[in-house]
C-alpha cells in the first residue's frame, strides 16, 4: 500500500513539473495548453503532435498565452468590536464586514498545430535567366 502511494506522488511530482494537455484534435492538427515548467511541457507537446501526426510531419502554426475565461475571487472579512462601559453594566457589539470581490481574465499557454506540414521542404530554385551576354558578339540587327 505504501509503495502505490509512493508510486502515485512521485507520478504526480514528475507531471507536476511541465505537461502538454490535448484541447482539441482532428485530422488537420490541433490545440495543445502546456501547463508547468514550459520546457518540459513543450517536449511532452512534441511527442503527442509527433503521436497524432507522425515524426517530423507537423508544424506549430501559432504558440502563445490566450484568453481561456474568467476568474473571480471573493473575500469577505468580518471585524467584531466589543465595548463595555467603564461600570460594566453595558456592553456594545459592533460588526463590521467589508466584501471585495476581483475578477481577472484567465490565460493559458497554447501551441495550435497542423499535421502534413513537417520538416522543411527545399525551396525550389527560381527559373533560370537569358543566359548572359558575349561582350564580343554585335546586338542583332547589325
């Protein structure tokens, strides 16, 4: 049982540290969010997009932090005061609440792929030119 458990937090601790999650995917690529350390996130972001569409068949097409949604906080702080008179017959309660609430935009780093475009292909060479001219050969037409 210890050694499950063991198991289990040393996994956790390891995906803790950088992660790729799969948004979306189809045929065409997909979205990857890297959460954690992004370099280790980014090699796991590899291996799945090299796993959908195959080694080197692949590009990153957009990679950057998006919106994902909203955040919002709320905090309330309750301060209870208490007088009593100098004769001790009275006492007074005072309670004061302050509520704040905060809201943020949510982000996420996202790598947004497209399969069938891997390694670079060679750029074909422009078509060649009008070969050059003889300075010893006389313009037509003379």
């Amino acid at each position: 049982m210890l050694r499950n458990v063991s198991i289990g937090l040393i996994m956790v601790l390891a995906a803790g540290c950088g992660m790729a999650k799969v948004i979306s995917r189809n045929k065409e690529g997909g979205i990857i969010e890297l959460q954690g350390d992004r370099g280790k996130a980014m090699e796991d972001a590899n291996q799945q997009m090299a796993a959908h569409c195959g080694p080197g068949n692949f590009s990153i097409t957009q990679e950057g932090e998006e919106a994902i949604g909203t955040d919002t906080v709320q905090q309330q702080q309750t301060q209870d005061t208490e007088h009593t008179s100098k004769s001790g017959r009275t006492t007074t309660d005072n309670q004061q609440q302050t509520a704040v609430t905060s809201t943020r935009t949510a982000t996420a780093w996202r790598v947004h792929y497209a399969c069938g475009q891997g390694a670079a292909q060679p750029v074909a060479a422009p078509p060649p030119g009008p070969p050059p001219a003889d300075p010893n050969q006389q313009p037509a037409g003379y």
